[in-house]
C-alpha cells in the first residue's frame, strides 16, 4: 500500500494569505493557485485590478508544477533545449511559464502553489513565499 500526503484547505489558506499579502506589499495584482499533489485546484484567488488571462495559467502552472514534481519554467526551458514543445509530454494543460513550484515535504510532493499576472520572475518569489508559509506550518 502506497501513503500519500496531500495539502488541504487549512494548508491552502495559508498559501493564499501569504501570497495576496505579498501581492498587496508589492501594489501588484495577480492570481494565486494551490493544488494538491496530483495538481488538481484547491484553492484560487484572484485579486482586483489582475486581467483574466492569468486565472488559466495559475492553474496550470500548479498542475504542472505538481505533475511534474518541479518548477513549471523548468518544463518550459528543457523544451527551448530539446526544441520539444511542453505539450510533447501528453498533457495539454501543462505550461512552460515560470510562476508554479512544488511543495516538497520529506521528500515527497503534497502540493503545488503558483501565481500568475507578473512577470516569470516575481510570479515564482511569491509562489515561494506561499511555499514557505505551508512548510513552516507543517513542522511547527
């Protein structure tokens, strides 16, 4: 028998909090997205003044991010490489973009938090602070 850990609600809620206060201390707008460990949507937050566009691709890159147990710019830049396309891999949602990463606890992957609406770079960062905010609560 196979043991899973999977992110829930309390754990989401704690990466959203994080992530729109990042967000709001930036005077930024964005769509912030945790997934379990399969990818599948936990919890979305979008907030006001972000575009629509992004609300897609922050669940994508958290299913990305969780499927392929890495970052989701890691898929989009081994493509650039390879000169595959990311969808080469079977999966139509998965995205190239920086902004999705696991969560990695002992080992495993329980989840996924990614923001999208900035650029690649600060997408991530704040991905990371949402990140930061489960693991901390995980081994308090």
């Amino acid at each position: 028998m196979q043991t899973t850990l999977n992110l829930g609600e309390a754990e989401a809620r704690l990466a959203i909090d994080a992530c729109v206060h990042a967000l709001k201390t930036r005077g930024k707008a964005g769509v912030v997205a945790v997934g379990d460990s399969h990818g599948e949507l936990l919890a979305l937050w979008r907030t006001d003044g972000c575009a629509l566009p992004p609300i897609v691709i922050a669940q994508n890159k958290v299913y990305t991010a969780a499927r392929v147990r890495g970052p989701s710019g890691d898929l989009g830049r081994a493509a650039q490489i390879d000169g595959s396309d990311v969808h080469y891999h079977g999966d139509a949602r998965y995205v190239g973009w920086d902004g999705g990463a696991p969560v990695i606890y002992n080992g495993q992957c329980i989840g996924a938090v990614a923001v999208s609406g900035l650029s690649g770079v600060e997408d991530l960062e704040i991905a990371n602070i949402g990140i930061t905010a489960i693991l901390n609560s995980l081994d308090a």
